[in-house]
C-alpha cells in the first residue's frame, strides 16, 4: 500500500491480521509516497484544472511509485483504490479481492489523485475505485484499513474457524440476528428459551426468524435479493 500517511497503516501489525502476517500467511509492504517526490517540499499536491476547491495529488509520484513497486515487464497486482466515487465495497467484492494473489491498494488524500493516474494502471493491470460507503472520508487509509481486513480474515489459516465465515451477515444476504452467551440470566434478562433447549432444528429456525425480522427493520432492500420460503414469508408478514 501507498500512502503519505504510511503510520496511519500501523494497525494492520495489531490484531487478527498482525497475527496473520506475524505467521506468514499475509505479506505487507507499507510504502511513502513521498520517497517517488523530489523537490525539497516533497510535494504530492497540486490545484484541480478547471478550478473548484481543494487539492489533487499530482500524478508523477503515483506513477513512479507503481512503476517501481510493480514493474510493468512482470506480474501484476490488482489495485484498489478506495474513494467515495468508487463501485461499492461488498462482502463479494471481499470474496473476489480474497482470490487475488497480489493487492495493491493506492490511498488517496485531499480530493483525490489526477485521473490520469488510474487510467495509466489499468492499461497493464485490473484496477478497482471502491467506495466504503455514502460518506466522504479525508483519505483512503481508513478504508485500507477496513478492506484489509475484510478481506484478510477471508484468506485460508487467518480465522481459527472456517466454519465461521458462512455465519457471516451477509453469506446468506441477511443481517445476523441477536446472540448470547454466559450468564443465562443477567440483569433480570434471560437469554432466550430455545438456545438452551438443545433442538437444533428449532434453534435454527429461530435464527432464521430473527435474522429475517432484523433485516426487515434495518435493510429491507437486502430481502429482495434472498430466497424466501412459506416460513420465512409468514415471520415477515407478522
Ligand atoms: Cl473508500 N475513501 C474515501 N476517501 N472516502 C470514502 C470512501 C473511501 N468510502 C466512503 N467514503
């Protein structure tokens, strides 16, 4: 990854993907833009063409960079450049990024980089502008940050437990209902009858119960895209 805020990717060193790279299992190069500058401001900005407000990072730095961190004449990275005008970042997007066996990711700040930038990378590899959401962020490290993660925790030996992937909101387009564990009471609140009861099929069906009710109530847009059966229609429609 590129950055003028390499510190700001310290996290990554930390956590489930610290450990992952501790292990081997994830390589990690954090990487100044600055070293591809060479006047004595060190300058990565410049005013837009055209006017408007703000800065845009000036193209000769990224394409040094690029050139030097993958050389055309060998293999390729795929390059995600995250930006509130990118395509949206989705637990799919997650799954396709997590087959790549080289990501490079080029963090923008101010109001972004120069086009020309992102269309000279995609002349020799794939490259994705990816959004985290409908908010404006000051610069694409939190976002690596965010994409790293998502996607590392995806790679094969980085969770502890495969089995917890297909649990993930979202791996069957519904959000995750409630959950509990010890105590079975606290505070006067029990936790729900028939986690305790040992049915499996009954405890299923109440998670698919109040996986539907939540999505219902945050993100009835998902619904559309979920098979429904008879059981699932009837919880919805109390
Ligand atoms: Cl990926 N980058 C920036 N700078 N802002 C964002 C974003 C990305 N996603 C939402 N807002």
């Amino acid at each position: 990854m590129v950055s003028i805020f390499p510190a700001y990717l310290a996290p990554l060193r930390e956590s489930l993907i610290g450990k992952a790279v501790d292990r081997g299992l994830i390589e990690l190069g954090v990487h100044d833009l600055r070293q591809w500058t060479h006047d004595v401001h060190r300058t990565v900005d410049d005013s837009p063409y055209g006017g408007g407000p703000g800065m845009l990072m000036r193209p000769e730095p990224w394409g040094q960079a690029l050139d030097t961190l993958a050389p055309a004449s060998g293999a390729q990275p795929r390059l995600v450049v995250p930006t509130p005008a990118g395509r949206p970042f989705t637990q799919a997007l997650a799954h396709e990024l997590a087959r790549e066996p080289w990501l490079m990711f080029a963090c923008g700040r101010y109001e972004g980089i120069d086009s020309r930038v992102v269309d000279d990378a995609a002349d020799r590899m794939v490259v994705d502008e990816v959004s985290l959401g409908d908010y404006v962020l000051a610069g694409g490290e939190v976002a690596v940050l965010v994409i790293v993660e998502a996607v590392g925790r995806l790679l094969p030996g980085v969770l502890g437990n495969v089995a917890s992937h297909e649990q993930d909101s979202f791996s069957d387009g519904l959000l995750e209902g409630p959950a509990y564990t010890r105590p079975e009471v606290w505070r006067d609140r029990p936790v729900p009858d028939v986690l305790l009861s040992g049915h499996h099929a009954a405890i299923a069906r109440w998670r698919r119960d109040e996986s539907l009710r939540r999505t219902l109530a945050r993100r009835p847009e998902l619904l559309s895209t979920v098979a429904l059966d008879k059981a699932d229609a009837k919880v919805l429609a109390e």
